[in-house]
C-alpha cells in the first residue's frame, strides 16, 4: 500500500462497520445460540460494551503513532527484536483469518447457491478477486464500499420488514432458564469475534485523511454494526427459533425460505446470499491488504506489488487446510478463535500502550535529570 494513498473518513468508516459485519451474518446466530440457546439475544446484547471498549482501545493504539500502520508500530515500540517476533505473531494471525473467511464464503455458496460448482474453484475465484482488489489499491477499495452500502442496507432492512409478520415471542421464552452462566458463555465469542478482529484496521487508519471527528465515527460505525448483527440474531431466534437456528450452519438461507413462504415476495435467496457473501468479502479482503503489504513493511521493502500474487496462492493452499466444514468452526473452534482474537484485538494493543506511556515517561525523567 503506498503511502501517498488517502482514503476519506467516510470510506473508512463504512470499512469499519462492512468489516464488523464481515461474515457475522453467516456464524454469529448458530455460534452465539449453541451456547446461549433463547438467551443468545441477551449475551449479544451485553457484550456490545465490551466491544467498543475494544474499539476505543484500538483507536488510542492507533493515536500512539498515527502515521504508521500496526506492524510498523510495534517495531517502533517493542524495538527490532520483540517488535519483530509480535509482528510475524500479526501477519499468521492475518493470513490465517484470510484464509478462513475465504474458506466460509465458499462453504456458503458451495451449499446454498453453486451446489454442483467445485469448492476449490469459488475458492480459487474469490481469492483472485482478493488478488485483484489489494492490487487495485485501497483508496478504489473504499470507493467501491461507499458505492454497495446502500444496496446492503435497502436488502438487511427488506428482510426485517418481510420477517416482521412471522415473528414468536414464545421463541426467545422462557428468558434465563439455565441462569446466568450460559449468558457469560455466550458474550466471549460475542465480543471477540465481530470486535476484537477489527485489529485489522490499524493497518488502514494511517492512510485515512484525518478529521476532528475521526474516533466519534469509527465509534459509531462499531455501534451500529454491533446492532445490526444482535438485530439479525434476535431476529433468527424470533422467526425460526433456538433449535433450528443452533443446528443450522447458514441461518440466512433459513430466513429467506421463511420470505418465499410468505408467497408475496419469492426467489429472493440468491440475492441475500450475495450481499451476505460480499459482506464477508469485504472482511476478508483487509486481512488479505493487512498480510500483503504488512509482510514487505516488515522486511523493509517498498515495492509490496510483487508479493501479492504469491500471498494469493498461499492463501489458497490455508483454505483447504484449515478448516473440513463450517460446522467444525462454529463448534470446535469458537472459543480458541476468541481468545487468539482478544490477544490480537486488547491484550497486546493494551500491552504496547502500557509499554509506550512507560517509555515516554523514562525518557522525561532523563530529560529532567539532564536539564539539572
């Protein structure tokens, strides 16, 4: 990414909440209700909190050094030799989510929509589709995310509206049935999972052509996107309910199904599944862009162009391994994601604010020694 590309604070504000949605709309639901079960509404909602806490912190990290990206930061602060071994702890941690968004998004439309295409070529297609943005450049990135928030928005708010008449309050009944304990279950992955992975945007914050309310917007964008995505989920579990919503792997499709029931509106699943696909896309494209130019900034190479087709054809091969389906993520790998999430997304970032307030404070004492 050159550093004389700009992007305006409104592109990057819908980066953030497209980001924060990202592929939330296709696990979240199933994820927070195996868990939860009816009260999965309640630990989303709770967990709303501990996600902009999240947020703030991020953007306070980002206020340490402004005009360098995360991986050059930590150098700056940890220095070349812890700062080196933090930053490759970033760039697996990049590459790695790289690899399981693209790995969702296929899994999706496999099953939803290209049921007789190959997994391997969606795969293949998308990760050319991520090779061609990152080489595109951020700033057509964030012109193009400006151009589909509309329609994104028009497509969430026609399927609450067409929902609206299935809706049971008897769903999400009764409310605390196994107590306390399943709620607090339910806000680890709730935070961590749309929150915490947004450590990704300290890689595109320098190259935002800053405004005076620059963190009031990327507050707000984490708020509504926070809301959105306990909007979706209560909306699962008031239509269609906590068994099937926790035994689907894509709850989205279930939810358009309901729609063509309602005989008014049909063959609408094809369009939702795009729009909740490219959102998912939008996700992991900035991994991608955070891995591909965060490699060269380590080594110190100015020309990351060359590097980006390589990084495709490494993503690739991450796809096939990492996960077998869908169902082993939801299940198996939810609370060791959290956790590899909230190390990426607080401790560490709280781990180099501590470390740079110290140093600041070192180095004025030695300044105040000296001066005497």
């Amino acid at each position: 990414m050159s550093k004389k590309a700009r992007i305006s604070v409104r592109q990057v504000t819908v980066l953030m909440f497209m980001s924060l949605i990202g592929d939330m709309l296709l696990i979240y639901p199933t994820m927070i209700t195996h868990i939860a079960h009816q009260d999965a509404w309640i630990s989303s909602i709770l967990s709303l909190p501990l996600g902009l806490i999240i947020i703030y912190v991020l953007i306070r990290v980002h206020e340490l050094h402004p005009n360098l990206t995360l991986i050059e930061a930590i150098r700056k602060i940890l220095g070349p030799v812890f700062g080196t071994i933090i930053s490759c702890w970033y760039l697996f941690y990049f590459l790695m989510n790289t690899a399981l968004i693209a790995r969702e998004v296929g899994d999706f439309l496999n099953t939803q929509l290209f049921v007789h295409t190959p997994l391997r070529v969606l795969l293949a297609m998308g990760i050319f589709l991520m090779v061609l943005t990152a080489l595109m450049g951020i700033e057509a990135f964030g012109r193009v995310s400006e151009m589909l928030l509309p329609a994104y928005i028009l497509i969430f708010s026609g399927l609450i509206l067409a929902l609206l008449p299935q809706v049971q309050l008897s769903n999400v009944r009764p409310v605390l049935e196994n107590g306390l304990a399943p709620v607090a279950k339910g806000m680890v992955p709730g935070a961590a999972m749309p929150f915490a992975g947004m450590s990704i945007m300290l890689m595109v914050f320098p190259y935002v052509n800053k405004k005076a309310h620059f963190k009031k917007d990327m507050l707000l964008a984490s708020l509504i996107g926070g809301i959105v995505i306990i909007l979706f989920l209560l909306l699962s579990l008031l239509v269609i309910g906590p068994f099937v919503t926790n035994y689907s792997p894509y709850i989205s499709s279930v939810l358009t199904t309901k729609i063509n029931e309602l005989n008014y509106i049909t063959r609408v699943e094809s369009l939702v599944a795009l729009i909740w696909a490219l959102a998912a896309y939008f996700k992991g494209v900035l991994f991608f862009y955070a891995f591909t130019f965060g490699t060269p900034q380590l080594f110190r190479i100015s020309n990351s162009r060359p590097f980006v087709i390589p990084a495709g054809a490494i993503v690739f091969g991450m796809t096939i391994l990492i996960t077998p389906n869908v169902f082993y993520y939801v299940r198996t790998l939810v609370y060791p994601m959290a956790a590899w999430h909230y190390t990426n997304g607080l401790f560490i970032p709280l781990l180099l604010w501590v470390v740079y307030l110290c140093r600041r404070k070192w180095k004025q004492r030695q300044n105040t020694s000296k001066n005497e």
